[in-house]
C-alpha cells in the first residue's frame, strides 16, 4: 500500500473537534456560533490556568459527504478529569 502526501491535510489544519453539528437555518446557525465564541474565554481560562492536557488513546475512522469523498481519521480523548472539566464547560 502506498501513502501519498495529497491524502493529509498541512499541519496549520490540525484540530480537534469538540462536536459536530448539522445546522441548515440561519438562525441555528446564529446560535451555534454564538454559543461557541462565548466558550472561547472559559476555556482558554482554564486552559492557561491549569496543567491541561487531554490524553489521546485509540484511532478509529469514518467516511462522509456525497459518495464517500471525505474520509476522516480521528483518535479518541481519555475520559478522565481533564475532560470531565471541559465537557462540564461546553453542557
């Protein structure tokens, strides 16, 4: 099997996603965005406060969009303190 470097994304890309949303009216959208932006602060808080870390562990991947085109690979977050924290923050 051959890797090619056009299957990743540039490392600038890199991220975590906290959730996935399917959101079609503008006013759901509106919310979304809103309630994300007013997270920014607590958690960069509490990210700057303390040791923070969240653990990696296992991988695991999915296929999505139209015939399959997005292919994503994702490893999964260790449900100790840390994420108790921050799932606490985004309820």
């Amino acid at each position: 099997d051959r890797i090619y470097e056009g299957w990743f994304m540039p490392p600038s890309r890199f991220h975590f996603s906290l959730l996935m949303l399917t959101l079609q009216e503008k006013e759901a959208i509106k919310k979304a965005t809103d309630t994300l932006k007013g997270l920014q602060a607590p958690i960069k808080a509490l990210i700057d406060k303390t040791d923070f870390q969240l653990k990696v562990k296992g991988v695991g991947h999915f296929t999505m969009g139209r015939g399959g085109q997005s292919k994503v690979l994702y490893a999964d977050v260790q449900k100790d303190d840390n994420y108790t924290l921050l799932e606490s923050i985004t309820d």
